[in-house]
C-alpha cells in the first residue's frame, strides 16, 4: 500500500482541539470559530480553553495570567547564553537553544505537562525580546507585571508602553495562530511526545519543522516581496516574471483550504486598521494580482491567501520586526504544539509509520574494493 505524497488526507492522530474545514474555509478550536475568539477573548483565554478544554472564568483567567507572569523571567544562564549568542546565531535557533536548555534546567524538576506547557508559553516572549534587544545594541528589558502576555512582548521588544490598538492587533494574530490541526510542525511535536520526551524537547522539534518557507518562514518573504514590488503598478510584472521562473508566491496557497484562509480574513481586516495606507493598498493590488495569475495557471485548484500574507503586514505595523515574524508565529504556535503534547500524552502510543523500500535487494560486497577496513 502507497502512502499518498506529503500524507495528504491521511488521518494520524485524532483530537478535540482543531477542526479545520477546507472546503468552507472554517476553523474550529473545541468547538468555537476561530473568528469569534480573535480579539474578543485574550489570548490567555485562548490558551486556558486548548491547554483545559473550556474558557476561563474570570476568575480561572486571572489565574493563568498570574503563573503566565510569574514565569516570564529567564534563568540567569538563558541569559548569559543569549548575550554570547544573540549577535552571531539567527532567532530561531536562538530560541530553539534557549528552550533546549530550559528543558535541561527542569528536567530535575517534576513539573507536570501542563505546567511546563505554561512555563515554556510565558517565557518564549522573554527570549524573544531579550534577543532581539542584544542584537540591536539595546539593553534587555525585565518583563512588567501588570501586562498581558501579549502586551508585555511588545512592551520588552520596543521599551514603550505599548498602544490599544497594537495590543488588540497583536492579541488577535496570536489568538488566529495557536493551533491548526497537524501543521507540519504540531506533527513532528506529536511524533516527538509519542516517544515521550519531555515537553521541551517536543517543542524544539516543532521549532524545526516551522522554521522552513513552505510552513512558518513564509512572512518574511511576503515582507520581502512587498518590499521589492514596491509600488502596486510593478505589482502584475513581478507576479508574472517570477511565476514564469517557477517562484512560489509566498502567503499564498495551502494543503487544506481549498478556498481563502478564514485567519487571512480576519488579519486583512485588523491591517487595515493599522498598517499604513499605501502598504496596506499595495498588498491588496498584490493579492488581487496574485490570485488572477495563480488562478490562470492553475485553473484544477484554489490557490487563495493564507495566514501568512496579512501577518506580515500586522507584524511589521504593530512593531514587531521582521527578523522575529517566524518566531512571533512560534510563540503564539506554542499554545497549540504544548496542547497536543499534553493530549498525545493522555492516550499515547509511539508514532512508527513504514517507508515503501524501492532500492535493490540483490547487491553482494566486491571484496577487493573494500579491503582498506583494517
Ligand atoms: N505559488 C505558486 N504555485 C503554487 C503555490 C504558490 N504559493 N502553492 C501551490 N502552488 C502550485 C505548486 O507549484 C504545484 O504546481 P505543480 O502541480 O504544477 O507542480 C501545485 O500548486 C501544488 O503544490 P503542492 O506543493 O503540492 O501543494 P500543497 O498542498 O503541498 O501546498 C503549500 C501547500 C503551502 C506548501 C504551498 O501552497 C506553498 O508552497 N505556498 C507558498 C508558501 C507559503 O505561503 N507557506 C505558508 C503556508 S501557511
């Protein structure tokens, strides 16, 4: 039996977190539509109903906010890591080392799934910043109490308070990005927990899968596209002479919907309200472009706007800077990958497809050409 390509339409896991409808466009976290949580609830609620299966009272929300924040600051060797680091190794890896040795400093300890899921959450955005500011020559900031999860990022990104509608912005993007059913990168996650391994490392795996352009380091290339189209008039040229070179056009396309992602609905609104005129009017020319010629050339499938085309625009606008957009996504992903550690977990048996061998099987060692193993 021949597995399809990429495993399409192949079910591995079952869960009650995601349920994603491809062909509506819809997507479903334990049973709400995403476009009903984003920037109604907070993120922290968002989180409480994947990592404990309902919304938080009020009560429960402050909770989760309360151990969110008091696991926000780094431990003094993270720090000492990210200050010889942070100048020579890119994000990513700077975040994937930094949670490698998070996990090695609480191996000791016996936190449960959860609460490592909560500790690894809270201090993602630490890391983040705390990078971020080495690089460019400013000094890290503290986390401050009193401030969202979302809100104290942008606050230890940037060193201001942060404004309203940035935070609203921001808070819905992490909300649209904490799950998406088995992502490449929520698989890896699952396949490493199958195993058994602590959070940490299941996490570092996930990390990865994300960091390559078809999955999570798709914004940065939309960013980059945006930047050398330029004007909306160059917009139909570019498209076309890249298509023709065989280019993907980033931010678009996606192994599920086959129709515009409901995430790209929602962030295409929120960039209206805080991007910049003229970028916001160009990556509408764009887009409308993009999606003619894709549709031209190919007229057997759907190839709409994903999550990725309008997050880089929110990113950019609320001040997050392009070097930290796939890692951002990873921070808010985080929710996602560590609720489907903790629900392989509760019922978990080792991951171990088989690969269809298609070499030879009638090969003989030629003694005289390997008579060097002495
Ligand atoms: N631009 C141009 N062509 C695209 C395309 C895009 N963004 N997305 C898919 N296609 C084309 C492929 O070239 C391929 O054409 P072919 O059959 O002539 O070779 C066909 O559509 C199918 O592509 P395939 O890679 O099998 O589809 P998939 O279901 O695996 O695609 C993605 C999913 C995300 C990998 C793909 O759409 C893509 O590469 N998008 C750009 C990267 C991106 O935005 N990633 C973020 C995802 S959230």
């Amino acid at each position: 039996m021949q597995a399809p390509r990429g495993l399409e339409g192949v079910i591995v896991a079952s869960t009650e977190l995601t349920k994603i409808d491809g062909q509506a466009g819809r997507l479903v976290y334990r049973g709400y539509d995403v476009t009903e949580l984003a920037g109604v609830v907070p993120y922290e609620a968002v989180a409480h109903l994947l990592w404990f299966r309902q919304l938080p009272t009020k009560e429960q929300l402050a909770r989760l906010g309360n151990q969110l924040s008091s696991n926000r600051q780094l431990p003094i060797v993270v720090t000492e890591f990210l200050e010889q680091a942070a100048r020579v190794a890119e994000p990513l890896s700077l975040l994937q080392t930094s949670i490698s040795i998070l996990g090695g400093l609480e191996a000791t300890k016996s936190a449960s799934t959860t609460d490592a899921s909560i500790a690894l959450t809270a201090r993602m955005p630490t890391i983040l910043a705390t990078g971020y500011r080495i690089r460019s020559n400013q000094k890290p900031l503290e986390p401050k109490a009193g401030l969202g999860h979302v809100a104290n990022y942008l606050y230890m990104l940037t060193g201001r308070e942060p404004k309203p509608e940035n935070v609203r912005a921001l808070d819905a993007y992490f909300t649209l990005l904490a799950d998406h059913g088995l992502g490449a990168s929520t698989f890896v996650a699952r396949v490493a927990a199958s195993t058994l391994t602590d959070v940490y490392s299941a996490v570092v795996a996930a990390i990865s899968a994300l960091k390559g352009p078809l999955h999570g380091g798709a914004p940065i290339f939309v960013w980059e596209m945006l930047q050398s189209i330029g004007k909306p008039e160059n917009a139909r040229d570019w498209l076309t002479d890249h298509l023709a070179k065989g280019d993907r056009i980033m931010g678009f396309g996606h192994r599920v919907y086959r129709t515009e992602d409901p995430r790209s609905k929602v962030l295409k609104r929120l960039a209206k309200e805080i991007v910049e005129p003229g970028l916001f009017d160009l990556a509408v020319t764009v887009e409308a472009e993009a999606r003619e010629l894709l549709k031209k050339q190919h007229p057997e499938r759907t190839i709409d706007t994903n999550v990725e085309f309008y997050s880089s625009l929110v990113l950019h606008a609320v001040g997050v800077p392009p070097e930290l957009f796939t890692c951002t996504f990873a921070s808010a992903r985080s929710v996602g990958w560590t609720a489907h550690i903790i629900e392989q977990r509760q019922d978990n048996r080792l991951f171990r497809p088989e690969a269809e061998y298609k070499g030879r099987l009638d090969l003989k060692v030629q003694e005289p050409t390997i008579n060097t193993l002495t």
